[in-house]
C-alpha cells in the first residue's frame, strides 16, 4: 500500500485488524492511508506526524461510501521526509 508516498507492506492479518479497529463489514476495502494528521491551522496547513503504527485509514465499501478512522498497523516504519 502507499502511505504518504513509501510503498509500506501490510499482511492479511493487518488490513482485517484494522478493518475490524474500525467496526467495518467485509466489504468495505483499504484505499488510503496517511500518518500525517493535516490540520488547518486558519494560517496554513500543519502536518503532524503521528505516532508509530498509527494511521489516518480512508475505507471503501463497493457503493462508494468511505468511512475514515485512526487506526494500529504496528509495526509500521514510516521514515518523513523534509
């Protein structure tokens, strides 16, 4: 999967632990990920990185409907870039 440009590998037992973190049916699918909290600070966007093994996931069902959570993929090693 792509997370925040690095391509991060994530097991079967990940993805259904995450998906289950989250409450979701079977048919709901990871399509993003992102470790950066953005916030709109009224100044500008601040990217606040979370802590290891944390994501922002965006889950899609086959309807179209996404659900958005935090969620545990440890252990995730995601190195920011500057």
């Amino acid at each position: 999967m792509l997370i925040d440009g690095q391509f991060i590998a994530i097991s079967e037992a990940q993805y259904a632990h995450a998906r289950k973190q989250l409450e979701l049916p079977s048919d709901f699918h990871l399509v993003e990920a992102t470790a950066l909290l953005h916030h709109d600070t009224g100044n500008g966007i601040a990217q606040i990185p979370l802590p290891a093994g944390l994501v922002v996931a965006a889950f899609e069902n086959t309807a179209g409907h996404r659900q958005y959570g935090v969620v545990t993929l440890p252990p995730l090693k995601i190195n920011f870039r500057d």
